[in-house]
C-alpha cells in the first residue's frame, strides 16, 4: 500500500494519524506511508520523531474575529492546493486518510478530483467545517460517537472509534508502582492535570491558585502546564518546589504510566485525550475548551458527562468550581470508582485495526471495479 495521511495541528489529530500509520505498517511492514502536515505545526516535528516523513503546507485557518486577515490565509490556501497537487503527483498514493486539522482539506480535495479514495477520520461528536465539506465525496467515514449522520452520508459511516497511542493504555502495572515510577508517594492520592500538548490558560490560572490547597489535602499533583504556559507556572510554584508531592512540567511522555498510577485526571475534552480516557477507565474531571470551532469540546464533555462516565466543569466555572470539584472526588471513591467504569463501558477498542480493515476493504473495491 502507499498511503497519504494529512492533517494534523494538534495532539488531537496527530495522535490518531500515527496510530493509524502504526496499524497501517503492522499489517504491511512495506506499506509507503508519507505524512502531509502544516508548516510550522506540531506534526512537523512529532511525526519524523516517530520514524515517518511529512510534507509541510503553507496553509492557516481563518481568522473569525478579524475578517481582513483573511486575504493571507486564502493566498495561503491557494499555494497549499498547487503544494497538494504536486505531492499527490508525485508520490501516486492508493489511498488518502485525513484525520482533520489545516493540511487535511486541500490534500481530501485534491484526491478526490483525481479519483483517489479517501477516507475521514473524525474523533469528535461534532463534525468540523473541513469534514463536513470533504463527506459529500468521501469513500469511508471513520467516527466515535452515535449520531453522526447529522453530518454526515448515513450510507458512508462506519462506528471504529478514535485510534489512541497503544502505549498509553496497554501497561500491566499496579497503581502504587506506577506511582513510584513516577516519583510519588503510592500511599497519597494522585491528581494528573493535562491541559493539552500545548497547555490550557484556564487550567493553568486555577492551578496556580489551588495547587497548595490541593497538596494540603493529603494529594499529589503531577501538573502538565504545556510548552507555552511552563515558565510562568514554574514561577508561580516557586515556594511550593522542593514539596516532592508536587512536580510542574511542560509534556508527559509516558501517558502510560500516568494513566495506571493517577486517582483522577484534570483535562481538557478533545476527543483523542476522551478516548484513551474511555480506554483507561480513568476517572476524570473535563474542562472543555471554549475556542474551539462549534463548541465540540463542550459537546464531547456532554457526552460522559450525561452517563456519569466524567464529571464536567464548565471553563468560565472553573476558577470558582474546581478545587471543590476535585476535593470532593478525591474524598469519595466509590463516586471515582464509578466515572472510571462508566467511562470505560464507552470505550471502543481497536479503532486503529478497525480503520485499516475500512481502508484495505476501500482499496479492494476500488481494486475489482477497475
């Protein structure tokens, strides 16, 4: 197989790309397999760290508030299609899988003038603009959640789930060793707050300001603040940074461990972090990001929290509400114990082996109509 992969911006997207790219070479260890990403994103480093190439296109989102700026973005996205044509041209892939994010729309596009199968990804409970759009010529259209035909060709939808990272909920470890691993006591609980690869200003805001009350209650903290929010966490934390109950960090390599050892997570709500979430059976406390398009992290918040599978903190609550929240959590496990489970009868297991059936199956078609 030669596949094209595009998408990307966010560990959202990213993540599920590599472990649909990871499935892709456990079924074919010589499959070709050629990333396309936007310039000066994330994915342009995180997925050659992961042994895989990646083009970059100059292409940006538009900029709602401020219409003016936009004549850049669509001179922008008229090089990124000239840019998409050409890949397409010269790496001939079998099929192309986008996973949302910048890059996906003009690479989706460009394939489907030329006849090229396609398959979506979509992770969360409401369909992005770019999804949308690329379904009407869509051959398969991978999703997590129930309902989906809102957006989408009912007759195009399969149910696979997210792909997640297999490391990260795969461990066989007890939750005191992880701990250990991790460096805290096995004997207090463990509060992990990930505010996304890039961080969360909210979250951070507050736990500058609940960190010592939540260390006073006999809990420990490992705190994700995020590449671009570390150095003024790390200053406010100041006092607090010889407490070895505590530990401020940008990112956290090893989920896995995190997962296994952590009493309750602190997070924001994009559908990859939800999923593995689901997968782990980890009890969680969900602050879904208001500045994302449509509102979906609210709505993928919603969509635990109405089973009692997460409990959720609205972003303009979080100040006031947090610490009360997590306090109470921490207090009561058989409300924990019964998040984690509720969230894990959501879970859907192997979406990634799940997509590449929908994608060798696609291809196969394709395959006996010419």
């Amino acid at each position: 197989m030669k596949i094209l992969i595009s998408g990307g911006g966010t560990g959202g997207h990213i993540f599920p790309a590599l472990a649909i790219a990871n499935a892709i070479r456990r079924r074919d260890p010589e499959a070709e397999i050629l990333f396309v990403g936007a310039e000066g994103r994330m994915e342009m480093e995180r997925v050659p760290a992961a042994g895989y190439n990646i083009v970059g296109l100059p292409v940006a989102g538009f900029d709602r508030k401020r219409l003016w700026r936009n004549f850049g973005v669509l001179l922008k996205l008229w090089r990124s299609m000239r840019k998409a044509r050409r890949v397409l041209r010269q790496f001939k892939p079998d099929a192309c899988v986008g996973v949302g994010g910048y890059a996906s729309g003009p690479v989706l596009k460009q394939a489907q003038k030329r006849g090229i199968p396609t398959l979506i990804q979509e992770q969360n409970s409401y369909a992005g603009v770019t999804n949308k759009l690329l379904a009407t010529k869509a051959d398969c259209i991978c999703v997590a959640y129930d309902g989906m035909e809102r957006f989408f060709p009912a007759d195009r939808i399969v149910k696979t789930g997210n792909p997640v990272r297999r490391d990260t909920v795969a461990m066989n470890i007890s939750r005191e060793d992880a701990k250990r691993k991790l460096g805290f006591n096995p004997n207090r609980p463990l509060v992990a707050v990930v505010g996304g690869s890039l961080g969360a200003r909210t979250i951070n805001d507050t736990l500058k300001a609940i960190v010592a009350t939540l260390l006073d209650r006999d809990a420990s903290v490992l705190w994700q603040t995020g590449k671009l929010y570390d150095a003024e966490c790390q200053a406010a934390v100041t006092a607090l940074k010889d407490n070895p109950n505590l530990r401020v960090q940008p990112f956290i390599s090893d989920m896995g461990l995190v997962y296994c050892g952590a009493d309750l997570m602190i997070s924001r709500a994009g559908a990859s972090t939800i999923s593995e979430i689901q997968l782990a059976g980890m009890p969680a406390v969900l602050v879904p990001s208001p500045n994302v398009a449509e509102d979906h992290q609210r709505k993928n918040a919603e969509a635990l929290a109405r089973v009692g599978a997460a409990a959720m903190v609205l972003d303009a609550d979080c100040r006031g509400q947090l610490a009360d929240t997590v306090t109470a959590l921490l207090r009561d496990n058989d409300a924990r114990k019964a998040l984690g489970e509720n969230a894990r009868k959501m879970a859907l297991e192997d979406a990634d082996e799940k997509i590449v059936d929908h994608l060798q199956s696609m291809l196969k078609s394709k395959t006996q109509k010419a």
